[in-house]
C-alpha cells in the first residue's frame, strides 16, 4: 500500500496533531462537545506546518479548497441533523491534512474505526469501566454517540499509516 500523503509531511503533522485529537475526544466523550479552540487550533496546525511539508502549488491551496468544501458539507449535515456542529467542524480543519489522493482511503478507515469506537463506547458505557470516569456526558445519552472520538482517532490512524506508507 503506497499512500499519496508523504512519510515526511505525515511524520511532521502526527506530533501536533496528536495532543490536538486526544482534547477532542476528551472533550467530546466527557462533554458532548467539540471546543471551537480544538478546532481553530488543528486548522492553525495545517496552515503553519503544511507551510513547509506540502508543495505550496497546487496542492497547498486544493488542500485549504478541501476545508471550505468539507465546511459547507459539514453545516448542510448539521442543519439536517445528521451530525453536530462540533463534528462538521472538525471534519473541516481535519480534511487539508488528507492527500486528496487519499480520500477512499480515509473513508475505509473512518469507516472501521467509527464501528470499533462505537462498540467500544456501547460495551464501556455499559460496564463497570464506566466508572473510571462516571461524571462523563457520553454515558448518559445512549441514543447520542460522540463521534469526535472516531474523528480524532482516525486522523491520527492516517497520519500513522502515511508514517509508514506514505510517499
């Protein structure tokens, strides 16, 4: 498997990232909520980072044309009530981190880890591990599943991946 995102931009990406997607699952499993600043920050990351790893013609502004896009997309899903807000936004900061060579394969391991985290989630919130952390939101609303947890972790899984698989 060759991914489209480079070893090296992926290697350069993964460290900010990484803190930036553990606050929004935290946040979004504790609280139900995405914070505004988790998401300014992760498109911050892209703007400042991608700078140096990703060639600045064409694919740098295409990459920025796939957040606006991804934003649009987002608030048209959230105003049907098929996601949160908090979701569509980070969908957007997320998408200039994926190659858009990359865009099936992030929709299969989106599409994996939205399974295993909710299975994961459903078994936790309904076992005695639950209380590690009894206080948290998420357990409380069984019909609301806090995607910002599969969100996170699949960017992270695809920037890990184009460590290893990149270009």
């Amino acid at each position: 498997m060759v991914m489209q995102i480079t070893s090296w931009s992926a290697a350069w990406f993964l460290p900010f990232v990484l803190p930036i997607c553990a606050w929004v699952t935290w946040s979004d499993l504790s609280a139900m909520r995405i914070p505004n600043k988790s998401v300014l920050l992760l498109t911050l990351v892209f703007l400042v980072i991608g700078l140096f790893v990703i060639p600045i013609w064409p694919d740098y502004p295409i990459r920025l044309l796939g957040l606006v896009i991804m934003l649009i997309v987002g608030m048209v899903a959230n105003a049907i009530g098929l996601m949160g807000a908090g979701d569509s936004k980070f969908i957007a900061a997320a998408a200039p981190f994926v190659a858009p060579g990359d865009a099936s394969l992030i929709a299969y391991i989106f599409g994996i880890n939205l399974l295993a985290c909710f299975i994961t989630h459903r078994v936790v919130m309904r076992t005695g591990l639950r209380n590690m952390a009894p206080e948290w939101v998420s357990w409380h609303r069984p019909k609301k599943f806090p995607m910002g947890f599969s969100l996170a972790a699949t960017l992270v899984i695809y920037l890990g991946l184009g460590i290893r698989f990149g270009a």
